[in-house]
C-alpha cells in the first residue's frame, strides 16, 4: 500500500469508529496499521495533509453545536509492550531523575469534559478533536454520577470517560427484548452522543474521572492530590490507582490488572502511567500530539478457544488459594499456552467454567494468560475445595477467595513466607533459593522465618548437596540479616499488599515495628498512597497473636530496626525551596535532586512557609508571587555558588 492509501483507510476506520459508532475493523487492526503510518513518515520524513496522525481525535458531528475546550484534550503515546514501557519510564527517570508514577485503568468508553464555574456544574462536551468537542450538557447533566455542584469555586475543565458498566448492559438488554446493546463502549458513546438526553439517562451511565484541563488554581500539584480532589467533589474515580516508583512495580501493577481483569463491571482497554507531580510534568513538556509526561499500556485482544482439562489449586503466602487453568497446548500471540490463571473460585463460578469444557482464552501483550468465559456447556462442574489441597486442613471463604486456615503448618504456605522473607527486596539473604528453603523445612523442621537464626552449620551439612563453604556462607548471610533496615524488614514480613514502596513509607512514619502493630486504620491512610484495603490488612495482620509471637521472637534474636531520618545537612538545609523559570546548567528535576542532597525540601508552589526562590529564565507568576511575600530569591549564578559551598 502506498502511504496515501494507508492514510485513507485509516480515516475511513476512523469515522466509522468515532463519528458512525460503527467500527467495521477491531481496534487492534487500526492500531497496527497506525504504527505502519507512523513508522513510514518517522523513516520517509513526509506527513500527508491528511494523516490522521496530524490530529488528536475525529471531526465534531455537525448536528451537535460544536464546544471549545479552554484548555486542550490531549490524547495519550501508546506503549505496545513491557520493553516498550520499560524505555518510557527510563527516558522520564533520564530526564528529571526518580519520579512517583501513578497507574491507572483506561476506561474504554467516550471521553467527556465537564466545566464548572462557581462550584455550579455548567456544561459538558466530547473530546472532538481535542480543541473543539460537542455540547453534550444536556445529556451529561442525567448521569446520575456527575455532581450538578462541588466545592471548588474557581473555574475548571475536569476529564473522564463515560462508560456503561456491564451489570448495566445486562440490565438493560433484559428490559429491552427488541434493542440488544452488544458492546459497553460503543453503548455509551452512543447514549451521549444521542440527541435525545432521555436515551442517555436510560442507559445509567458512569463518568470516571481522571484528569483536569484548564482551571484557574485547583489547590492540587499531583495525580494523587487531583484524584483526592475528586473525591471530595463526590466524582467516580480509578477502580485501580496506585502510586510507585519503578518499572517494576508499575509491571506488577499491569500483571495483576491483566489477571483481574475479566472480573471487573466496564471494559478496559489498558492501562495509563502518568508522572504524579504536575511540576515535574510541565517540565517534562508535550510532543505536539502527546504529553510525555504519561503514556498508555494498551492490551492487545487476540483470544482463541481450548480445553479445559483440569484445575490445580496453588497455596500462597497467606494460604490463599488460586486456581490455575490445566489447557490442551493451543497458540497465542506466538507463544504455547498450557496453563492460565483462573483468579479464584469465584471466578470460576462466575464465569461458569467446567472440567473438560471449551473456554475462551486471552492473552495480553506479553501478560500471562487469562480464562474469559466458558465457550460452550459441556463438562463437568468445579467444586470448591473444602479442605487444603496441600495439607487437608479445613478451609474458610473470604469473599471471593478461599484459604487454608493452617498457617502453621501447611508447607506451601511455609515456604513461600520463608522465601520472601529471603528475597532481595526483603531481608535478602543470598544462598537461600526456593529448592535450599525446601530442604530446610522439609528436613530441618523449619517452620517460620525466626527459625533460620537456630540453623546451625552442622545441621546444613546433613542437607544433600551441602559443602562446608556454602554452609558457612548461608550462616554468615542469615547473621548478616540481622543488620536488615527497617524498611526491607517490614517488607519482609509478608504483610498482605506491602509491597517495598509501602513498607519505605510506613518505616518513615512509625519508625518501628512496634509503633507500626499499634497503628490504627485512621492513621495509616493518612498516609499518602494507603488506601482502606491496605490499611485493613495490616491491622488484620498485627492481630494475629502467631505473628506478633513470630516479630517478639525476631526481637529476641535481636533484630527490631529503627528508622531515623538522617539528620539534614547542607547549604539548603531545612530550606523549603521552589524552582521556577529554566536553569541553564541543569533540569528542574536534577536542581531539585541537588537540593535535596544539602537537606533543602522542594516546594511545587509559592507561598509563605517557602523560604528560598531560585529564578531561572522566563520565570513567570513564581517570581511575582515571591516578591509580594518578600521571600528571597536567587538567580543561577547564585544558586551554583551555593552548590559549591558543599
Ligand atoms: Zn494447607
């Protein structure tokens, strides 16, 4: 096809898709003809005037009166795959040094822009192409989950996407025998984009939102404090939104919505990583189509048909019981599937799976495999285990998931709390593998993890495979552990959903594990990025008398970490400083990393506990604001010297 020919066909899929509702190809098709267009104007340099790369969205429809946004929609850079994130993460952490990203579902519904003017809900559009949209006031004004008021009395532009939740669809189809709705998205874009405002309010859609556009002082400088706001504006927000630091937590955070993912009431068509802090974004800056401050991860929707043969039921840390997927081998995204996660029982339920059954099998991107449903009725009905497959103990529901109550002595369950406990984020004892700490339990009667620091070299050496020096260096490495930080310590722990940026946060604030057992739910989500799920588990874990026997042990030995904050030094010491305008010699995010270093604090705004202003060029409203305060400020040349104090 000759680059004219791509452009059509992609401008006809596109107005199929965003102005007739009525896409004629998958999605998937159009993107990865997109990217041939992208990669052929990136190598050839020509753009046609009418490439729809050149635009952000599709054309306004005529018959709605068209509406400017005051701030532009943007729309978001796609990452195809883990490697590909991997690159945007580190171009981001290149730039501006360690950031916080947030991570997010992508709703896959319509975008919709709600304006609110004096706290008063004043009128609602489509994205369009991003710099005019339709005016769906009318109809926006009847989803029920759109506040008609909220505090804020400014002016502002807040973002997020309309959607048809599934239990809605069913609901809605059962009502209607004569108009079946077969697709969520295509529902709710075409119940707001229906002239008839009673259409869109019989379909009880959603608006989730996710971002703001133009407004004059929200009060807010990250994706947290923006998702906070919206909270407390009574708006729906992220099913899933979380706050980390590295690629690896974020591909943790991808892995477990691709495994969730079937479970959920509205589609998703990916997920979105965004920078948290709205100054490091503004000096991370737009391409002139996207921010680079944010990029979606896009799951890709092949999905084929196999058997089910069997289900194996696996024991985790906390006894949790998960069911995986026994397939006949079939082909996926060009790999062998054998096996699939099916989440828990009742998902199994849910989605009416059988022991021999045909099922619909997805895999996303390089995520693992995942069970969507059963394709046909034949087979046999799954029971839920009643007692543990491993041990034969008795087992209890907890909501959807059922769990050995036998903490103490199902293996399994020994096992992979002795291996975290072990691993390199935790108190990373080196020799340790899985298959050493099988051994250990299975011939040295280890049972949990305070027990490693009674081994004795003697006892490794009756183990197979042992020589007195991989004896001595096991000893040598658990002695070492006992020197753990308080952070690694609390990670280690196993506490459910504390993963190792949590367990920095709660080491800063409780600055031992003994101030940690004794903090209330109220306490710990106030900590930024704690929600109640998380805070319910660690009071439910510090409850457990097994545990606080375990940690008192663990004192015992000699090991109960406490964290202080270093104590600060340096030219910037105690100083709460903020940036503004642009430094020569350095970005925003290495300034303030130098800042940091000496002890000063970097404040995203100016106000009067704000002790020092460095004045880059163009500096704008920063520069005023500190003025009227009287607060000083210092130009570059300035600000190196005091760099070089120390
Ligand atoms: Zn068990």
């Amino acid at each position: 096809m000759t680059m004219q020919q791509i452009v059509d066909k992609l401008n006809k899929w596109a107005y199929e898709y965003y102005v007739l509702d009525n896409p004629s190809v998958p999605d998937t098709e159009y993107d990865a003809l997109y990217d041939v267009l992208t990669a052929m104007e990136e190598t050839t340099g020509t753009v046609l005037p009418d490439s729809p790369t050149r635009r952000v969205g599709g054309k306004p429809l005529t018959k709605f009166v068209q509406h400017t946004h005051l701030g532009r929609l943007y729309s978001l850079d796609k990452a195809q795959s883990f490697g590909e994130l991997a690159d945007w993460v580190d171009k981001v952490k290149k730039e501006v040094g360690d950031v916080y990203f947030t991570v997010e579902l992508k709703y896959d519904g319509l975008t919709i822009s709600c304006t609110y003017r004096d706290g008063v809900f004043v009128g609602a559009a489509t994205r369009g192409n991003g710099i005019v949209g339709e005016d769906v006031t009318e109809q926006v004004k009847t989803i029920r989950s759109v506040p008609l008021t909220i505090p804020f009395k400014g002016v502002c532009e807040l973002q997020g996407e309309g959607i048809m939740r599934l239990s809605e669809l069913a609901k809605y189809n059962a009502r209607h025998a004569d108009d079946q709705l077969k697709n969520a998205r295509n529902a709710a874009a075409g119940a707001i984009r229906n002239l008839d405002p009673k259409v869109t309010a019989e379909r009880n859609l959603d608006v989730v939102f996710h971002s703001a556009g133009y407004h004059d002082g929200l009060g807010v400088s990250s994706q947290w404090q923006l998702n906070e706001f919206f909270k407390q504006c009574h708006m729906a927000t992220n099913k899933i939104f979380e706050r980390v630091r590295t690629f690896d937590e974020i591909k943790a955070i991808i892995l477990h919505i691709a495994e969730i993912r079937a479970e959920l009431d509205f589609l998703i068509d990916g997920v979105v990583i965004k920078v948290d802090d709205f100054a490091v974004r503004e000096e991370l800056g737009y391409t002139d189509k996207f921010p680079k401050w944010a990029v979606a991860f896009k799951f890709d929707a092949e999905q084929v048909t196999t058997r089910l043969l069997d289900v194996d039921w696996q024991v985790g840390r906390t006894g949790k019981l998960t069911p995986i997927g026994k397939l006949e081998a079939v082909e996926l995204c060009g790999a062998t599937i054998r096996r699939a996660t099916l989440n828990n029982y009742g998902d199994i339920q849910r989605k009416n799976l059988k022991r021999g059954g045909m099922v619909f099998v997805r895999r996303s991107n390089d995520v693992i495999p995942e069970v969507l449903g059963a394709a046909d009725d034949d087979g046999e009905i799954i029971l839920r285990p009643t007692v543990c497959p491993v041990c034969g103990s008795e087992v209890v529901e907890n909501g959807a998931n059922v769990y050995c109550t036998n903490a103490e002595h199902c293996r399994p369950q020994i096992v992979a709390r002795l291996t975290h406990y072990c691993s390199k984020a935790a108190c990373d004892i080196e020799g340790l593998s899985d298959k050493t700490i099988e051994q250990l339990v299975d011939n040295l009667g280890v049972k949990s993890v305070a027990d490693l620091y009674d081994l004795t070299k003697e006892e490794l050496l009756t183990l197979d495979g042992f020589k007195d020096k991989k004896a001595s260096n096991i000893i040598a490495a658990v002695e070492a552990s006992k020197k753990v930080e308080l952070p690694k310590f609390i990670f280690a722990l196993g506490l459910d959903n504390v993963g190792a940026v949590t367990a920095k946060d709660l080491a800063a604030k409780f600055g031992s594990v003994g101030a940690l057992s004794k903090a209330t739910a109220d306490e710990l989500v106030a900590i930024d990025g704690i929600g109640d799920v998380v805070a319910d588990g660690i009071v439910q874990y510090f409850a457990e008398p097994q545990n606080l026997e375990i940690i008192a042990a663990l004192k015992d030995i000699g090991i109960d970490p406490t964290y202080t904050q270093a104590p600060k030094e340096g030219t910037f010491a105690g100083k709460k400083v903020v940036l503004t305008g642009s430094l020569d010699a350095y970005t925003r995010g290495q300034a303030g990393k130098l800042i940091e270093e000496r002890g000063g604090e970097i404040a995203s705004s100016v106000s009067k506990n704000v002790d020092l202003v460095v004045v880059g060029a163009d500096a704008g409203s920063k520069l005023d604001k500190a003025k009227k305060l009287g607060i000083r400020t210092i130009d570059e040349a300035e600000f190196v010297a005091m760099l070089e104090e120390n």
